[in-house]
C-alpha cells in the first residue's frame, strides 16, 4: 500500500474555528454541546437559588481510611454514622464512621486562655478553669465544654497555663512552633514536618528538622523540659541568643552535655534503651551561672564564669545559623531570640516545656512518681492534695494554700484505673486533645463519651482542628478498595475535589453516588464542572470497536461500516438508534487495528529486535522475560495506553532497563521517547528520561526493601507532558517528557510539531538492558509486564507532518477538481482521491481515473477533506512598487507620506510604481489568500479597509500597499458536497450528558433513564440510544475541553498550491548576488536527484519556471539553445518547475519536444530560498558556489545577457 499512496505538498494553513461547540465569536452551525452548555448554566443557576437558604460553606475537610479527601460541611454524627455535605451534593450523604479516618476544620491554632491544663490518665488533656475538687470529682469550666464533672482517678496532674512566673507552659501542639524549612517550601511539602501529637505533644519524624519557638527567655531562666523518643533521643535545644549568649543542651553520642560560650558540661550517660528525658535548668543569663537538675530535683551539674560573651557560638551556630534570617525573610515576626529543638535521630517528641522567671534557687527534692505540687516560684511539696474549694488547696499535711500560687499539682495515682474504649481523638486549636467514644454530633456540637467522665463531655464545634476515627470495621465487613477498584467522582475548578466510589443507577434520569463507606446512595447537583470516571475491568478486557466514526459535532461514535454513497454512510452500530449518517455529517471513519494481548509476552508480535534469539527468555509460567546484554525485544504496536506497569526482580548488584517507547513499529532510530529504570544494589530506585544515551537528564529516585520484587508503574499524563512513577503502589514524584533532542517530531492532533511534547513515531515498545552512568550493563529479569489501556485516548494515526501537508495541497491544474478523501495506511502513508464505496472488508477508491479495491485490514483511516474557509480568504488592495537601489528606499517614504497626506493613492501609483499592476493604478482586484505570497498576504489581510501599510520588502521591490472594501461575489464551494444541515428547530432539546465509553468513543445524549444495566437515552442525530454500564467509561454534564480525539480530523483542509506573481522583465539588483548558494536536493523528473553540491566546479544556471507562465514558454528555448551549446563538464542547466505535478510536466515537454533537465520543486521552497517572487527566475551560480546573475522575468536580451555572465565566468 506504500507503494500505491500519493505525496503531495502544502505549506501550513492557520486551523480553522471549531463549528461544533456554538462558542461566541465562533461561525458556523451552533452544535448541540453549545446549547448543552446554556441548558446546565441555567438549571446550575435555578438549583443555586433554591439553595440560597442554606448556604453550605465547604471549609471543612474529610479524609477517609483510603487517604481520599473532600471538602464539605458537618451536618450531623452519632456513634455509627457520620453525615458529611459536599457542594457537589444536593443533600448530606450517610457515611459509616469505620470507613472515615479524619474529619479536618478550619480553626487557626491559637494559645489558650484557660488558666488551667488537665491531663488525664488516657492521655487526653483540656484546658479549663478549677471548681472543686473532692475525693471523687474534679469539677471544671471553660467557654469549650461548658461545667463538666471529672473522675478524679482518671486525673494525671494539673499544669498551670499563665500567671504567676511562668513565662511559657507547653507545649500546645504546634501552636506558637514553627520551621523554617516548612516556611521556605510549604507548596512542596506533602505533610508538616513537626506536627501536634496526643497530649498537646509537638512530634517529628524528620532527621535534622528544626522547630522554633520565638518566646525569648527571661534574665533568669528556669525551663522544664520532657523529651521521648522511640529510640535512644538525640536532640539539640537552643536556648537564648544576644546579648546574653545561647545555652545549648544537647546529645554526643550517648552522652547528654550542656553547652556555653565555649565550654561544655557533661550531665548524663544515656543507655541503649532510654527513651525519655527529662531536665531542669536554672539560668541566670546575666551573671553567666547555670546549673542543671534531673527530673527528681538531683544535681546534675553548677558552673559560673566571669568572661566576657564570645562573638560567636561554634555549637549552636552548627545548628541554627539561619533560623533569624530565615525567619524575617518569611514573616514579620522579629529576629529570633527564643527556643530552638534541633532533630538529631529518627524522631522526637517535646512531652512538655515549661519556661519560668525564676529567682535562682535550686528546687528541693521529689519524687516525681508520687503526689506533689510545684509553687509559681519553683519550690516543691511532697504531699497528696485532699480538696480544693473556694479558690484553696488543702493538703494531707492539714495546710492550705491559695490555688493562684500553684503552678503545678501531681495527684495520687489509684489502682483503679478505668480502661478507655477509645474510637474518637479530638483536637482543638489551643493544643487540647480529648479521647473517647463519639455518641453525637450537629453543626455545632460534638458529644464524646470519656473515661473520664461519668456524662458524655460536650465540645463546642468551632475551635476543633481535627477529629480522628478509629472505629473497627464490623466483622467479616469487605476490604476497603483500592483506587482502581473503584470509581471516581470529580468536580470544582480544575476538577480539584475527587471523591473515590461507585456509580449507582438511579432509575431515573438524575445522577446518584455512593462514597466508599457510604450508607447509601445520594443524588449529585448537576453541575457543569462535574464529571464520573468508571473503574477500568479488573481482567483488562475492554468492549472493542470495529471503528469509530468522527462527526462534525464532535461525537466520536462506535460502528461497523457496511456502505456508503456521496450522500449517505451506513453503519452497524448496537448501541446507537440510527443506522445511516449523511455524508456531510462525517470527519472521518477510524478503523480499528490489530486486537494486541498488552499483558505479558504471549502475544505473537513479540520479536528480537537486535541481538542473539537466545538473549531474550520467555517464561510464560510465571509471565518473565530474561534479557541479556546486547539483546533488544520489542513489540510493533503495544503502546496503545498511558500506563506501563511492570516488576523487577531483585539484584545484588545493578539491573538497569531502557524502555523504548512509541517507536515507529520496531525501527530505534526514528524519534520515540527513552526512559531508564535502575535498581542499585536491590534498594535504591533512579527512574528518568534518558538524554543523552547512558544519563539522565530527568529522574526521580527513591529507597525500597532490598530483597523483595520491586513494582513499576508508569502513568503517562499527557495534559501536563510529565510521566508519574509508582514504586510499589506509592507515588515517588514525576519528571517532564519534554527532550531537547528528536526534533524531528511527528504530527499528532493539532499540536505543532515543535511543542509535541513526547517524540512519537509510533506505537512501537523495545526493551533492552542499559549502561547507565558508565556502571555497565547485566541479567535483568522483568515480571508482569503490561500496558493498560486508556479509554480517553484514541489512538490516533501517527502521520508525519510534511507528508500531511502534500496531501492535503491541491496543484494548480486540480484546483476544478479536488479530491474529496484520503486514505491513512497503517503506515502512516496518505492516499488522496475519491471514496466510491464500502463493504466489511474492502474500500472502493479512485484516483485520478483509476479506481482500487483497497483492504479495510490495510487502512486506519478514511479522512473526508474539507474546504479552505471562505469567510476572509478574498482581498481586494492597490500596491506602489519601487525597484531597490541607490536611494530608492527614501523615494519609497516620500511618495508614502504623499498617500498618508491624502494624496490620490492611484495617480502615485501610475507615476512611480514599476510592476505589472502600475497600469491599472495599482489595483490588484480581488484575490485569493493561497495564490498570494504569503509575506505580501499576511500584510494584505492584516489591513483595515482604506489603511496604507509600512513599507515591506518583497523580492526586489519597496512596496506600500492600500486595502480597500472587498465585496466578494458569492461562489460555489469547490466540493461537491452539500452544504451543513441547518440548525435543528427551536423544539430540539440539548443533551444532559456526554458519555465516554471504554471502547474510546464518546458521543452526547438526552438521558431518560440511569437503569440498572444500562443508559437509555436519545439524541436528535444519534436517534435512540441503550449504553450497556459495562461500556461506561466517562459521564460528564457538560462538553468536555477539545481533546486530540475530537480535533485530529477537524482541520484536513485542503490549500491550493501558491501562484507565483509574473513581474516585469528586467534584471535586478538582487541581495543574493556575491554570497554562497543554499545546497539542496530535489527530484528530477527523469528519475534520481539534483543535488547541487555535488555539481561544485562547474557553472549552474537554474531556471525556474511553469507550464502555465506564458513568459517561461518565451524564454525556455532560448535558454535550452544556448545552454546546449556549452560543454555539460563545465556547464549545466536545471529547469525548476514550481508546484506542478510530473505527470504534467512530462506531457508539457513531450508535446513542445524540449529536452532538458527538469527539477520537481512542488512545495516551492527552494524557489523561496533562491528569491524566487516571480518567474520565470533565473539564477546563475558560479564554479566556486556562488550566485553571480539574477534576473526575474523575460526579455528577449536575456539569454544573451546570460550568455555573457557564463562566458565570463568559465573564462576565469
């Protein structure tokens, strides 16, 4: 079929406007997805309206187990079940608890206002103010929970959280924190590096992470510190900065030492299975005395100096050189003079801080497992609380003490203790955290059952941060799903929300959906931005289509072809109510390919491409491949998806693979795309695009278990041209496809060739072992490989772009007669003609006056041609020309200020300008955009009516151009086809939904039904329709954006080949003479090529011409006499002819009896390239490559004239 297919040329045409989406501005027939699109706005704005009553603010976020997150409100909660409203729902929707995992508010953290901090035995802790206490309760108060009762077995220890001497007691979660490195790369991070933790604790598990606290210390600092970890701690803590110097506690290997200026102090050997600490440090920063004490009150260590504060701080400086810099870059806080906890290990958690004015003194002894209390000025008491009422603490000692001079109390542990049955954790923004069981909860109140409390705990709803499930799935409850199990809801600007679940029929014509964990299915508000994708089938089996026929609405739909005439299609289509199209309704009719097994190797394509048969072993028992060095296996047509999944096996050393993707069949040296996975010593993952071969100049990277089979999946996303890697099911990042080499891309959809952003030659896959960064290749063993379709992407014919454009320009002699279709072979090559009829199996089509009978296996494509648009290709303007030359350019000026000033544009004409058209006052008359030069065209239509262009250079003249009305006369369209059916009445209704079915077709409809098994629905120009649910891929409610499935065949306008302008004899001074010629290659008439370059020595004459130009026909023989009279060692001449067909020229020249060497430049680019604005143009190259003569048009001088120029240069 290669053989059989035609070329020809055109120069690219600008696209023309869409008729089928009824966008303002836009012409043509308004199509159904335009009133579609109306239709939505004005049911969005009646439901918003009915809804104005009660506005639902989505600020709030819920995550389920899933890791899965949607915005929407809290209506209500009890102990089972939790009612979450999202704004793409029209009402709440019922969600069971054990499915959700957290329920996010929009609350700021801030510092609490209660004097008090309770911590209870189950590790919750509130903040409130003190009642009473007796020998069973704790009474309480606050703004949040209202007066609640405590069990006082179930109280740790009360902190005080202001007044007094404390300056800070904490921590509160993150609140008053933060990290500079979370300021500097918020956007990136995918989670806070320091976080709130149970208890108001603040935690990390980030290795040399930094959090900030900016409460400076007090002159005389007494500061409380608790730390853990779940190994052996190892941490730094910065305390204070100038003028009075920085204190340091930190870890040195498993010391703990205390640092100042530059001296340091050892206080403790840490064991192996420490996992706490806890310190007391007295600070007088002025007299430069410190002294440090265990948890207890034991001395640990006392030291004073009297030098004066060194300018710097070598060990703290290791560790927060930035923090003040850093800090007043990000924010308007001042400079740092406070905390600094430095993450030396896997993880740390600050358990308690607490900063005090202290008076210098060292605490007394206690021992911290017993009852005690601590006074706001540090001292101790060593004695069981009884009682406190009326604002005073009795003590078992029988003392008494103000409440307001406590700034801590311990309270007798009990050995009852109550076990908590914990399915709920609360988190407020003051740090509080609340553990228990959820009984209820409305808009405004959460009611959560303690074991602290003998009544459910009431929890105002508006300073929660978080609320935590961990409710148990009921027995024998199914697996939670995985995301490709299930379906995916997406809606908001950007699809931005995205809610995993599962389409449930609703019988009716409205759309409902049940989230995972839902009770039941709830209705979607109808809504432009929303849209339903399916789970793809388990098996990777999909419903197939024997074509898909592309129609000028932008429906794309599924059918067999059976026949057809020039008025009407006929199609098998089981899904579709009609049968028989018009012809003017199609684009084109895409056939289906080869059916491809994409999972594993068994299929029969599979083949050596390079190297030994035995360097490529398959197993097909366990679904392998062996690949050994310098062995190449590839498959034709493969790539036929957007996700490549695959499994290495563990190596001790280096397993590296390169995946040669979208390869034209299996040919590597056409352009297609290179990607390199590489294992390293079995744990460490390098995935990237290779440029140049053997690096990558992309890639992502991370760690996996060494050992273990490690899982690939490649996601190819064409609408940002990145490619997202999973190992073993997690996300490790993505990297641009775009290369800087290959490119010499081909076409596909309406991309320009420059931007396609993956070079794509086909649908081709070649798999080999690599040698990357020099380590070398070896063995690699790949399990499971696949390539998982995507019912969103057509695959499109891949056809080169230049053999695009010959196709599609129509040669002067055929511009009567056009062709109506092309051919895409399964190549990519095109054949332009006439499709005369269809059966099952076979394609009538005529060229010229031969007819073919063509294999449908053999065509991807029937493409129907469409006409330039006529709307603006007319133009009616006058020109001044004005040769170059000495001064001329100033001439040129004068005489355009003259027309400026209003000076008759048609008398300047008749005395200065020197064209053809000078004699008609300029005026060109009416013409065409295609026959224009295009410099001169896009100038011309770039003029308002009456407007008098800058001066242009064309060719050899100055040139000032004046547009005027055109008034075009009506014209019939150059193919006979009938013009575009009318729009439907007023009576037709607009489609509700656009489906995307998982064969790659997609059409819209007027649903009437979402049954059980299928959709029932009917369209003006589809008829009714039955869509099995096993065919659904998409359901969108308004038209999605153009995609390269809709737009790939809207634009095969055909051009009609550019009329060279016919100029007035005379030679000219032309810029090309004196520099190099331009070497080219082109086809010779007889047979073979001419290329330039190797005829250097000798003098060329290059004369171009047409059959049609009257003066070429005058000048030819001349010029074929007097070139005949030269020695062809020395001399030789080449006729160019401009954009005609060799069949045509072999019959000019056979009829005339002219022999001479004829050059087919059809596209005319090497006639741009030597000057060429008129013909016939001769051009006169000299032995050394040079241009020596030009001369443009015909006088009966000129072969003489060339005569003399060639003499002259052979006599040298």
């Amino acid at each position: 079929m290669r053989q059989a297919f035609c070329l020809s040329r055109t120069s690219p045409r600008p696209r023309p406007p869409s008729i089928h989406r009824g966008r303002v501005g836009e012409r043509g027939r308004v199509g159904e997805r335009g009133r579609g699109r109306f239709f939505h706005l004005t049911l969005l704005i009646l439901l918003t309206l009915t809804c104005l009553s009660k506005p639902l603010p989505a600020i709030d976020e819920l995550t389920w187990n899933n890791g899965s997150t949607l915005k929407g409100t809290l209506t209500s909660a009890d102990s089972t079940t939790l009612h979450w409203h999202p704004t793409a729902f029209l009402e709440a929707a019922p969600l069971h608890l054990h499915s959700i995992r957290r329920l996010s508010f929009d609350a700021n953290p801030t510092l609490t206002q209660q004097p008090w901090a309770i911590h209870l035995r189950d590790g919750s802790r509130l903040h409130a103010d003190i009642t009473a206490l007796d020998a069973n309760t704790l009474t309480i108060n606050s703004p949040v929970h209202g007066t609640a009762q405590l069990r006082r077995s179930e109280v740790s220890h009360l902190q005080r959280m202001n007044g007094g001497s404390l300056v800070h007691a904490g921590p509160c979660g993150k609140t008053g924190w933060f990290d500079a490195t979370e300021i500097q790369n918020k956007d990136d991070l995918k989670s806070p590096i320091w976080q709130s933790g149970p208890g108001g604790t603040l935690n990390t598990g980030s290795w040399n992470s930094r959090a900030t606290l900016n409460t400076p210390p007090p002159e005389i600092c007494d500061l409380q510190i608790h730390l853990s970890s779940t190994t052996r701690p190892e941490f730094a803590l910065l305390i204070g900065d100038k003028p009075y110097g920085r204190l340091t506690v930190e870890t040195w290997d498993d010391e703990l030492v205390l640092v100042y200026q530059n001296h340091f102090t050892p206080l403790l050997k840490l064991a192996d299975d420490d996992r706490q600490i806890s310190l007391r440090i007295i600070w007088d920063r002025k007299t430069h005395r410190y002294a440090a004490f265990a948890s207890d009150g034991t001395p640990l260590c006392e030291w004073q100096t009297s030098q004066p504060l060194q300018e710097t701080d070598p060990v703290s400086d290791d560790f927060a050189p930035n923090f003040a810099q850093t800090r007043a870059r990000a924010t308007t806080t001042p400079i740092y003079t406070g905390i600094v906890l430095v993450n030396k290990g896997p993880d740390l958690t600050l358990q308690q801080l607490l900063i005090r004015r202290g008076t210098g003194d060292a605490p007394g002894k206690i021992d911290p497992g017993k009852p005690h209390l601590i006074l706001n000025n540090g001292s101790n008491f060593q004695h069981p609380v009884l009682t406190i009422r009326d604002g005073r603490v009795s003590l078992a000692n029988q003392q008494t003490l103000p409440l307001s001079d406590i700034e801590h109390l311990h309270l007798d542990l009990p050995d009852l203790h109550i076990v908590p049955a914990i399915n709920t954790e609360v988190r407020l923004a003051d740090g509080a955290h609340l553990r228990g069981r959820l009984q209820k909860a409305d808009a405004e109140t959460l009611h959560l059952q303690t074991s602290f409390t003998t009544e459910p705990l009431s929890i105002l709803r508006k300073p929660l941060t978080d609320i935590h499930f961990l409710v148990s799935p009921p027995e024998n409850s199914p697996p939670i799903p995985t995301p490709q199990q299930t379906d995916l809801l997406t809606y908001g600007p950007g699809e931005n929300e995205r809610l995993p679940g599962h389409f449930s029929p609703s019988n009716s014509a409205s759309l409902e959906w049940l989230p995972i964990g839902g009770v039941r299915p709830v209705k979607l508000l109808p809504s432009s931005q929303l849209k339903i994708t399916r789970a793809l089938p388990a098996d990777g089996k999909f419903p197939r289509a024997p074509a898909w026929f592309h129609l000028d609405s932008g429906d794309i739909i599924p059918a067999r072809l059976t026949s057809l005439d020039s008025d009407t299609i006929h199609f098998e289509a089981p899904l579709l109510g009609v049968r028989q199209l018009p012809a003017v309704r199609l684009r084109a009719v895409q056939f289906a390919g080869p059916e491809v097994d994409a999972v594993g190797f068994s299929d029969p394509r599979w083949q050596v491409v390079k190297g030994d048969a035995a360097g490529a072993v398959i197993n097909n028992k366990d679904n392998s491949l062996l690949l050994k060095p310098g062995t190449s296996f590839g498959h034709p047509i493969l790539m036929q998806g957007s996700e490549v999944r695959l499994t290495l096996k563990p190596s001790e050393t280096i397993a590296t693979l390169r995946l040669r993707l979208y390869c034209a069949g299996v040919d590597i040296t056409a352009p297609h795309l290179r990607i390199v996975i590489a294992q390293y010593h079995g744990n460490q993952i390098y995935v990237g695009l290779e440029e140049p071969e053997g690096q990558l100049r992309e890639q992502v990277g991370t760690n996996v278990t060494s050992g273990k089979d490690t899982h690939y999946r490649l996601v190819f996303q064409s609408n940002n041209n990145e490619v997202e890697v999973f190992v073993n099911d997690l996300s490790i990042g993505k990297f641009s496809t775009n290369q800087t080499q290959n490119r010499n891309r081909v076409r596909r959809g309406n991309a320009a060739v420059e931007s396609d952003p993956i070079p794509q030659s086909g649908l081709g896959v070649v798999l080999e072992s690599a040698n990357l960064w020099g380590n070398g290749d070896a063995n690699i063993t790949l399990h499971n490989f696949s390539v998982q379709p995507d019912p969103a992407k057509l695959h499109l014919p891949v056809v080169d772009p230049t053999t695009r454009a010959q196709a599609l320009l129509i040669p002067r002699l055929q511009q009567n007669a056009p062709p109506h279709h092309v051919l895409i072979a399964n190549n990519g090559d095109l054949l332009r003609g006439h499709l005369q009829s269809a059966t099952a199996s076979h394609l009538g089509f005529r060229v010229g006056l031969e007819e073919h009978t063509i294999p449908l296996d053999r065509v991807s494509a029937a493409v129907w041609l469409q006409n330039p648009s006529h709307d603006d290709d007319l133009i009616r303007f006058s020109t001044i020309s004005i040769p170059k030359g000495d001064g001329q350019l100033k001439h040129a000026e004068e005489i355009r200020k003259s027309a400026l000033k209003g000076e008759d544009f048609a008398k300047l004409a008749l005395s200065h300008s020197k064209d053809s058209k000078a004699e008609n006052d300029g005026d060109w008359g009416e013409q065409k955009r295609g026959v224009l030069h295009s410099s001169l065209a896009t100038i011309a239509f770039s003029l308002q009516p009456g407007a008098i262009s800058e001066i242009i250079d064309i060719g050899d003249f100055h040139m000032i151009l004046k547009s005027h009305p055109s008034n075009p006369k009506p014209r019939l369209l150059a193919l006979p086809r009938p013009l575009p059916s009318p729009e439907p009445t007023v009576e037709s209704k607009p489609p509700t939904h656009h489906l995307h079915l998982l064969d790659g077709s997609q059409f819209a409809i007027t649903v009437d039904q979402f049954a059980s098994d299928a959709i029932i629905g009917h369209s003006d120009l589809l008829g009714s329709c039955r869509i099995p649910l096993n065919h659904l891929y998409q359901i969108r409610l308004s038209a999605p954006d153009d995609s390269p499935n809709e737009d790939y065949f809207n634009d095969w306008n055909i051009a009609y080949a550019t009329e060279p302008i016919i100029p007035e004899a005379g030679a000219q001074n032309s810029p090309l003479i004196g520099k190099t010629a331009d070497a080219f290659t082109l086809p010779l008439l007889s047979g073979g090529e001419f290329k330039l370059e190797e005829h250097r020595g000798k003098v060329i004459v290059l004369d171009f011409w047409a059959s049609w130009c009257a003066p070429c026909i005058k000048s030819l023989p001349d010029m074929i006499t007097l070139m005949s009279a030269l020695p062809p060692e020395k001399a030789l001449f080449i006729g160019v002819n401009q954009g005609e067909p060799a069949a045509h020229i072999s019959t000019f020249l056979n009829r005339r009896q002219w022999q001479f060497p004829v050059a087919l430049d059809e596209q005319q680019h090497i006639g741009q390239k030597f000057g060429v604005e008129g013909i016939p143009h001769t051009v006169i190259v000299d032995a050394e490559g040079k241009i020596a003569w030009v001369q443009t048009g015909y006088s009966p001088q000129t072969a003489e004239q060339a005569a003399q120029v060639i003499a002259k240069l052979l006599s040298k």
